[in-house]
C-alpha cells in the first residue's frame, strides 16, 4: 500500500514496513513533531525518537533519481556559451581516459591544449545557469579518481557527487509541505538510510535509551510516582 505524508503535523507514514529494494526496508511509521536547528526533522515512531538530516536526505533522494535517469539514458543541453576550464596536470593527463563515461552521463567537452578543457554541453538535469565553478568542482572530481575503473563505476561516483548539489543545504527551515514530500520522497528509495556517500541519513534513539538517560529505572522513582 502506498503510504504518504499529508502534513507533518498530522500521522504520517501509516502501516507497517514494506519492502522496497529487497535489501532494504521503507522508513517505520512517524510522526513529525518538527525541526531542529532547522537541518534535522524531529519525528516520533513506536520505538522512540528520530532525527533525520534533511541535506543528507536529499542527496539520497536526488541520486537515485540520478541513477534512474542515467540508466534510461542520459541526455544533454547545450549550454548558452561554452564553458573553458583549466584542469590540473593531474586531471587534464587523465580527461581523455574518461571522455567515453562523461558523453554517456551526457557532457561534451575536449580539450584545447595540454590543461584548457571546453565545456560546450552538460546533463540536462543541470539547471541552465551552471556555472564555472560548479563545473570545475564537477569535471575536477570525476578525473581525479583510477583512470582503470569501469565506466560504470566512475559515472556512479559521479552521481553520488552531482546528487548534493541541489540538495536541500543545512540550516534551510523547509515549509509543511516540503518536508512531507521529502519524506515521502525519501520513503520511496530503495535505501533510505544512507546517503550516496554512505553517510547516515536517520538516526533513532530509542525508548529504553531515553529512558535510560532520564534515569527512569531509578529505585525509588517507581514507589513514589508511577506514569
């Protein structure tokens, strides 16, 4: 049964689990309480309490999208004027061993002499105004790693990389209805717990901890007050 949020006041995420990958499950049923410090949703589950990093949760998010989109072919934009970059020795001695991997991720770029690279399109899913800077972080990352690596495996880390861009940034107070479709997003992934990078995505702490910390198991707080 498909689950969803209504908003994060309200029972959210009703019903069991529910496999989705086979190798992992959907999020539990939760209720949003709310934010803290406005870069981690609160939300409450049968066995306590969770924090979710909503950045990290957008990454996940973004790179499976990524990895759906790269899997039915990625396709480019040309960009408005061609884009000149100036790699590293390191970078630019490796660009040419990975120009097959960047035309299938939907890049166009050569080189013009020993360092300059001309970028001329990129990704459609890049918002038209990519700039320099971002390319240069871009391209930068995806030559400097093992020039023997599979195509696959470098495009992959590629998209771990291109999934954090447009991410949801820390300290960004999302509205109602933005964290309900974040969590809604992210209850579709087929690995809702880690971001691309492996970083942790919802982090629990359960009833017994809370309890644990509050010393509830105390001696003597059962004989003079029971809740």
């Amino acid at each position: 049964e498909k689950r969803s949020f209504e908003t994060p006041t309200q029972r959210a995420l009703s019903g069991g689990t529910a496999q989705t990958g086979g190798e992992y499950d959907s999020l539990p049923s939760m209720r949003v309480l709310g934010q803290l410090h406005d870069t981690y949703v609160v939300a409450e589950t049968d066995g306590g309490l969770v924090l979710i990093d909503q950045h990290a949760a957008d990454e996940r998010v973004n790179y499976e999208r990524l990895q759906r989109e790269f899997a039915d072919g990625m396709t480019s934009q040309a960009l408005a004027a061609p884009v000149e970059l100036e790699l590293t020795a390191r970078e630019a001695e490796l660009f040419t061993s990975h120009i097959d991997a960047l035309s299938e991720l939907g890049f166009t770029a050569a080189r013009l002499d020993d360092r300059p690279v001309e970028v001329t399109a990129v990704p459609t899913v890049f918002d038209t105004a990519l700039g320099p800077e971002l390319l240069q972080d871009v391209l930068g990352a995806f030559v400097a790693g093992d020039g023997g690596e599979a195509v696959e495996d470098v495009a992959d880390e590629l998209l771990a990389d291109l999934a954090c861009y447009p991410s949801v940034t820390g300290n960004t107070s999302l509205t109602e209805g933005s964290v309900s479709a974040l969590l809604t997003a992210l209850d579709d992934c087929q690995n809702p717990y880690a971001c691309p990078h492996g970083r942790p995505v919802i982090i629990e702490v359960s009833d017994d901890e809370i309890g644990e910390r509050f010393e509830r198991d105390y001696p003597g707080h059962g004989g003079r007050r029971r809740e």
